[in-house]
C-alpha cells in the first residue's frame, strides 16, 4: 500500500509503540489520527506530527467505550473522510496473581485489550468496505500472547484473544480488499514494561531492550508491502 496521502487511526497513540508508528505512519506520508485516554499526550503526538509538515488530529478515546469509538471513527470521518489503515495499539497490564487481582483490574484489561479490538474494527469496517479500496488493519498482541508468564494471566489471555480475532477477521474481510494482521513485540522500552518490572530494573536494562521505534518501523513495514503479504499473518518482533 502506498501511505501517502492514506488516513491511520492509532489507538494509544499518546506514548511507546503507538506514539511510534503515528510518527513513523505521518513519515511516510500519512495523515494520522493520534487517540487515547490521556489528551495532552496525543495532543503532544498531533503536534510532534505538525512540525513535521504532517496532517495530524487528536481524539480523546477510551477503546473499551463503544460512545468514545463512534465518536472517534466519526471525527475521523469528518475531517478527512475516509479510513485506511487501523493500528489497534492500545492495552494495559496489570502484574498481579490472578487470586489478588480485582474485578476491575481484569475487567479493564479485557476491555482495553480485546473489546477495544473488537468495538474499533466494528466501527471502522463499515467504512472500509464501503470505500471499495485496499485497507489494512494491524492489530498489536504480544510474545505474552504465545507464552504464559506468571501474574500475567489476564493480559495473556486478552493477547492471545488478539491472535484468535486477528486470523477470524482476517477470513471474513479478505472479499473486500481488506488485510488484517497482528505484529506482537517482545520485551520493548515502554511505560507499560516499566509499570511491569519496576523503575529500578527499567531503568538498568531499557537500553538492551527493543525500541518503540523498532517495532513501529514493522508495523509501518506491514501497511506497505501488504499487498504481497497473506492476510491473518502474524509477525514476531522479538530481537
């Protein structure tokens, strides 16, 4: 796919990965849609994509919310009228034994982490197939997809929910041009990580650890060169 000129929406877009690709997407000539639930850090991203000579807005966005997405794909919509590509980036994680962790901590990871998936491809599909064009979809899981780790069990499951939703869709959309795709890091320097392992730790082995920009850099790979590649692949960025 040629990006140029192209419109992405890139939830959690504010910091980390998500920041990342909208950075990388507008570099390549996207015009970007910067959403997540904190506003001075995609207004932040929208602006960084300004400077940059990109077009660029930011919608304040809870995934979990179906109002907050309607209302998204709708801003999105109104000020360039067509959708693209979709990075479905936006996730939590709680690092806690699963008899200790609360109803709402594994609510809003389920809700974050796979009901966003679902609520924004619901929204932004109809879109997608009315404008007759090729589309992408990339949807970020995880290696905690693949592999279970310890304290991790709701956002192991939610991830490799993203994997079962990823080949589904992927079969149901590919008659209308449309590829799906999940990409799912390893061990990256985000906030996220941080949260997960303690600023300590962080702070003594985040530059051996893989870069935003990395990861961004594949996602952005994806978009490109998806008219070669098979739609429901996933690709493991792990070093």
């Amino acid at each position: 796919m040629e990006l140029k000129g192209k419109v992405a929406i890139v939830t959690g877009s504010g910091r980390g990965i998500g920041k990342a690709t909208a950075l990388a997407l507008a570099e390549k000539g996207c015009n970007v849609v910067v959403a997540a639930r904190t506003l001075d850090e995609i207004v932040s991203t929208a602006k960084e994509i300004q400077k940059m000579g990109g077009k660029a807005i930011a919608v304040k966005a809870d995934v979990g919310s179906s109002k907050d997405v309607k209302d998204l794909v709708a801003k999105t919509m109104k000020e360039f009228g067509r959708i693209d590509v979709l990075v479905n980036n936006a996730g939590v994680l709680y690092n806690k034994p699963l008899a200790q962790m609360s109803e709402r901590e594994w609510d809003e990871t389920v809700n974050t982490n796979l009901r966003g998936i679902y609520l924004c491809d619901k929204e932004v599909l109809p879109q997608m197939i009315k404008q007759k064009r090729e589309s992408v979809i990339v949807n970020i899981s995880s290696g905690a997809g693949h592999t279970a780790y310890e304290n991790m069990a709701a956002y192991c499951a939610t991830k490799s929910g993203v994997l079962a939703i990823n080949s589904s869709l992927a079969e149901e959309v590919g008659k209308h041009g449309i590829k799906v795709f999940t990409v799912c890091p390893g061990m990256t320097a985000t906030k996220m990580v941080e949260n997960w392992i303690g600023p300590i730790k962080y702070k003594l082995t985040k530059n051996t650890m893989m870069q935003p920009e990395k990861i961004a850099q594949k996602i952005v790979d994806v978009c490109m060169n998806s008219h070669r590649l098979t739609s429901g692949k996933c690709f493991d960025v792990f070093n």
